[in-house]
C-alpha cells in the first residue's frame, strides 16, 4: 500500500503533470474533432438524436446546413488545441517557476471552460462523448490545481509595451463570450440563416432537433474561445518575455486563427461581414506577436 502511495505521488508530482495530461487530452480532442468534422461524418450520438445521418442531412439544401455544422466543429477543435497548448506552456513555464498569476490565469480559464458545458444544455442536447470527456478531465483538471496551489509565491508585475497583442486577445475572449450568448440564445446571426438560404423556422421544420444540435455546438464553440482568450490575456499581460512564450502563443494562434477563418473558403461562407472581425482579429494578433519577436528580444530575459 505504501509503494502504491509512493508510486502515485511520483506519479501526480507537484501537480503540474495532471495539468499537462489535460492539455495534452484537449490538444487531442481538438484534433479528433478536426478530423471528424473534415470527414463530414456525425458522431454516433448526433445521429441517435437527430434520426438522421450525415448523408442524409447533405442532400438537403446543397449539404450548406450540413457544411455549417462542419465549420463550427473545426473551429472548436482548433480552439482546444490552441488551449491545450497555451496550458501546457502556463504549467510547464510560469508555474513551474512559481509565478502566481499562472495559477490564477489556468484557474480562471479552466474555471470558465468546465463551467461553459452547462450552455450546452440550454436546448435540451446533452452530447455523451463530450460529457463524459468533461466529467473524466474536471477531477485531473482540479486535482491538478489542489496540487499546484503551493507554487503561488512569485508575483509579478503587468508587462508593458504590448498593447496590440491585450487588444486581440480581449477580442477573442469577448468574441467567444459573444458566440456562446447567441448558441444560448438566437443561435444563428442573419449571416448564417443567408448561407443556409434558409430561415430558422424552415431549419426547425426539416428536423426539430436540428436547431438544439447546432445551437451545442455554437455554445461549445464560443465557451472554448472565451476560456482560451482568458487565457491567452494573461500570458500577454504577465508573461515574461521569452523565446518559450512567443512560440506558445504562434503556435496557439496558428491553430485557433487557421482553423476558424480558413474552413470558411473551404465551404464557400465568404460573407465579408462574417469574416472581416476574425480577419482583423487575426492580423492584430500577429502583428503584436510580430513586434514581440522583432522588438521585444533586444530586451527580452533570455529563455
């Protein structure tokens, strides 16, 4: 028994390698879901609640109703990557220097993001596969956090000179705070009803529980930005300068900005509308990102 004790504690460390397990198991389903949604099919449970497979759904209306689906998928898996990359450098760089606002900064995020499962519910659709993943990752995710709680003792001051990277990153926090409201609420913007061709009545008339499937999946989707923006917010405004975070936040920006913007082409939703905030979003993004990596190194701590 005190081996099987020993073995664990080992195991769980000083907290951060149940964090890193999470990130890596969001990283994962981000890329499960990218692939599932690519692949145009429906997951088991989708087709249970809706009576109808993926197929069948694309013969009506030009597969538009369907390829909507497909673009808000891809755009959610490529959020979580983008989560589980920003948590894995927050656990494995700030937190294991003991910086306190990491702690604060995956505690909040994570703390939004577990609690976002609950908009799903709004329309009466509870996915099994997601439900079952989130309750298996809150007690690593909280377990993590308990164990994690002792490295609190650095804190550290607001960094300065990176105006354009806190304006994009409040952007894509407020942005997926904006997109869950409406999965909560009206579900679709005019844009969306105007690539469907169709009004939301005519949609709710083809299946009634086409709306609550699609409404999931927009909450879902606008719960993982928020978290993962409140995330990134706090890399940018307390993150040390450093070779580690810039690639973190490249490497998380490339995965939530292509996925999200470049499944539009691919389906043919073009609405400049629609797409010109993601697409200003994302050159402020990555000019600010630009400036850290050009500017910011004369003067950076070394990584």
């Amino acid at each position: 028994m005190n081996d099987d004790r020993g073995f664990l504690a080992t195991l769980i460390g000083d907290g951060r390698p149940l964090l890193n397990l999470v990130a890596l198991t969001l990283c994962g389903c981000g890329a499960f879901a990218i692939f599932q949604a690519l692949s145009g099919g429906f997951l088991p449970q989708d087709v249970a609640f809706l009576g109808m497979s993926a197929e069948q759904l694309c013969s009506l209306q030009g597969c538009r109703i369907l390829h909507f689906m497909v673009h808000d998928r891809v755009s959610f898996g490529g959020v979580m990557i983008a989560t589980g990359i920003i948590y894995l450098w927050l656990a494995n760089f700030p937190l294991q220097q003991r910086q306190s606002w990491a702690w604060w900064a995956l505690l909040a995020s994570g703390g939004c993001g577990f609690l976002s499962f609950l908009a799903y519910l709004g329309y009466g659709y509870l996915d099994t596969w997601h439900g079952a993943s989130t309750l298996a990752l809150l007690p690593l995710f909280a377990a993590g956090l308990w164990r994690t709680r002792t490295l609190r003792e650095t804190e550290v001051p607001l960094q300065q000179g990176r105006l354009l990277l806190l304006l994009s990153t409040t952007g894509i926090a407020a942005a997926g705070l904006t997109i869950m409201t409406v999965g909560m609420t009206r579900v679709f913007v005019p844009q969306d009803l105007e690539y469907m061709g169709m009004t939301r009545e005519q949609i709710r008339a083809i299946n009634a529980h086409l709306v609550p499937l699609i409404a999931h999946d927009r909450a879902g989707f606008g719960g993982a930005l928020f978290s993962c923006g409140l995330a990134m917010l706090f890399c940018v405004a307390y993150g040390a300068p450093s070779r580690h975070l810039r690639q973190a936040l490249l490497f998380a920006g490339i995965a939530g900005f292509v996925t999200a913007i470049g499944v539009h082409p691919m389906i043919g939703y073009t609405s400049v509308t629609h797409l010109a905030p993601a697409v200003f979003g994302c050159a402020v993004y990555f000019a600010g990102l630009a400036q850290m990596f050009f500017l910011a190194p004369r003067v950076a701590v070394s990584a």
